[in-house]
C-alpha cells in the first residue's frame, strides 16, 4: 500500500481526468469503508480465480481464451 501522500495524488491523477473520474470516486470511497473495500477486492480475486480457469480450460481444449468475464457481454452478433 502506498503512502498516504503517494496515494493521494495518484487519486488525483484519476480525478484530473473526466474519462477516469467514476474510478476515483470509487477509490475514495474505499478509503473511507473497510466493507467497500473487502467486498471490491473479493470481487476482483474471484474474477482472477475465473479467468486463470478459463485460460487453463482453453489451453486444454486447444481453443483462445475469451476475454469477458463471467456474467459479461462480449457475445457475438
């Protein structure tokens, strides 16, 4: 974890930009509330976990991984 300064003003970089500025809010947020944060990174383990299957299942099968997550769109026409 970085440094309460470090960490500010890389909360910042993310603010400064409109495209990103949702991201930051978030990670206010998360500084402010230990569930947020408990819940977001089980959140984020649990889509590594799937990802890591699905690329072990393609390489098995001899197919490319797909690059949605469980749940997502990225579905064809």
């Amino acid at each position: 974890m970085l440094p309460d300064f470090e960490r500010a003003d890389r909360i910042g970089e993310f603010w400064g930009y409109p495209e990103s500025r949702a991201f930051a809010e978030l990670l206010i947020d998360c500084e402010d509330d230990r569930t947020l944060r408990a819940v977001l990174v089980g959140m984020l383990r649990e889509t590594e976990s799937w990802c890591k299957w699905d690329r072990q299942a393609a390489a098995v099968v001899g197919d490319a991984p797909r690059e949605t997550a469980p749940g997502g769109g990225g579905g064809g026409a």
